[in-house]
C-alpha cells in the first residue's frame, strides 16, 4: 500500500466512525464496509518502540483504525493497562519486591511503584481513553476478567469520558456476551470464538464482530459471520504467523481485520 492509498483508508475510517458517533450503526451495515480493505487492529498498541498497552504505545496507534488494550482491575478497584495476570521481572521494571504477586493483589499505590520496560508508568484506563479522544480509533478493550461488576466498572470508566462510540468490548465467554447485550446495547461487543463450532452460537448475540483463528476455515466462518452483519476479526499474532503470508490469505479468505503485532506492516505490505 503506497502512502497516498493508506492516506485515502484513514480518511475513509474517519468518516465511518463520525456516522457512528452520529448513532447511524455503519458497523452494522454492509455499505460501511463496501470500500474497506482488511484493516489492521494494533495489538496492545503500536509497540514498535514502546512498551506494550503504555500510554505512549497507544499515542503511537494514534493515526491506525484499531487498537487493543488489556484492562486488569486492581485491589482498590483502579482500572489499569496490564496484560500478564501476575507482576514479573521480565515485564516491569523495579517491581522486584512485588513479583509473582496477581495485579489483582495490589493497589494503584503499589503499582505506581514500578514501570513498564520502557521507564514508562502503568496506565489507569481513563487516561488511555482520554488519549484518542478526537481520534479516529476505536478501542478494543480486552477485560482480564469474567466478572460482570468488572465489566460495569469499565463502561462506567468509558461512560464518563463519553467513549461509549469509541469502544469495541471483547466477550470471552457467552454469560458476558449476554450480559453486554441486555446492559449496553448500544456499545459494540466482539465475541472471542475458542473453537469454529462455537461461531454459530455466538452469532445468536448479533455482535457486532467475531474473533476466530487464523487457522480455522476463515472463508467459510467469514461467509456465515457476513451473513449475519458481523464482521471478522483474525488474530495472527504468533512470530512465525504474524507475517505478510499469512495477512494475506486471511484478507483474501474474508478477514475484515487482523489483530497484529505489526500494524503498519500490514498497511504497508500492500495487503488487500
């Protein structure tokens, strides 16, 4: 992709989300997606040159369509950007005194204590929420919890900084994907697929995508999941598959986006 065109896909990207904020539901519709090429979704943020679901990784994201963060809430209820469940010394820095400990075990105080890789801080979520705002990004938040109160407390968190367009909430499990559906129909929910025979019952759900491997039948899920006004999420994110081969052939099988560790590579592979 030559930069003029990527250029013409983010301005085309600009113009959806704007219909979406306007309460049109172009992520519903097949004429949103009529021009759209496979679209990349920067897994924890473009860390190309930051640490991973920093503020400074998704400052990085800025001007690309997705972005995926992990969300852990701690024990005072803080809401921060962490993926691993538990403290180590290979994913901070001077957290020595609190490896092995679950983030879920520590307050906000005790994590202010330590830095991501990069010397940056661990992020609070509405800080990382405030960030894009007046960008045009959506925010795929993936919740390190299957408790609906943790689920609540984020929403409340995008509520308050009116990102409630701005979100794409993963659901791994099916009571969550329900619970997402009766409390906040209006905010658009990805459903996590573990296995292609699943698909079929997620759909029931009407989620606005669906994630599957970039190892199942992705042409044949894909057909089924259009047909249902849902669109395709594919994760390529192992070091041997998160490569131009493989972008291509799930883009060319019907992904609609690919979760990537290489956002702007896939932009700029010239991937359909």
């Amino acid at each position: 992709m030559t930069r003029d065109q990527y250029l013409v896909l983010i301005s085309w990207w600009e113009a959806l989300l704007l219909s979406v904020a306007l309460g049109m539901c172009c992520l519903c519709t097949e004429s949103a997606w009529a021009e759209s090429r496979c679209l990349p979704s920067a897994h924890r943020g473009d860390h190309a040159t930051a640490s991973e679901n920093s503020i400074e990784a998704i400052r990085a994201a800025g001007d690309l369509p997705f972005v995926e963060i992990d969300i852990r809430v701690t024990a005072d209820n803080e809401l921060v950007l962490f993926h691993d469940r538990r403290v180590s010394t290979t994913n901070v820095r001077g957290g020595e005194h609190l490896a092995g400990r679950p983030v879920s075990s520590l307050s906000r105080e005790e994590l202010s204590d330590i830095r991501f890789p990069d010397g940056s801080r661990i992020p609070k979520l509405r800080a990382a929420l405030r960030e894009v705002q007046g960008r045009a990004v959506l925010f795929m938040l993936d919740i390190k919890s299957t408790s609906s109160r943790d689920f609540k407390r984020v929403m409340d968190e995008v509520h308050e900084t009116g990102g409630e367009t701005r979100v794409v909430v993963q659901c791994q499990t099916k009571s969550i994907l329900d619970y997402m559906r009766t409390e906040y129909p209006k905010v658009a929910v990805l459903a996590r697929a573990h296995a292609p025979l699943e698909v079929e019952t997620l759909l029931q759900y009407s989620p606005e995508f669906v994630q599957i491997d970039h190892d199942w039948d992705v042409e044949g899920l894909g057909r089924l999941i259009h047909k249902k006004g849902a669109r395709v999420v594919v994760k390529t994110l192992a070091p041997s598959t998160d490569q131009p081969t493989t972008w291509r052939k799930v883009c060319a099988a019907g992904a609609d986006v690919v979760l990537t560790d290489r956002p702007r590579d896939l932009l700029f592979e010239g991937v359909p």
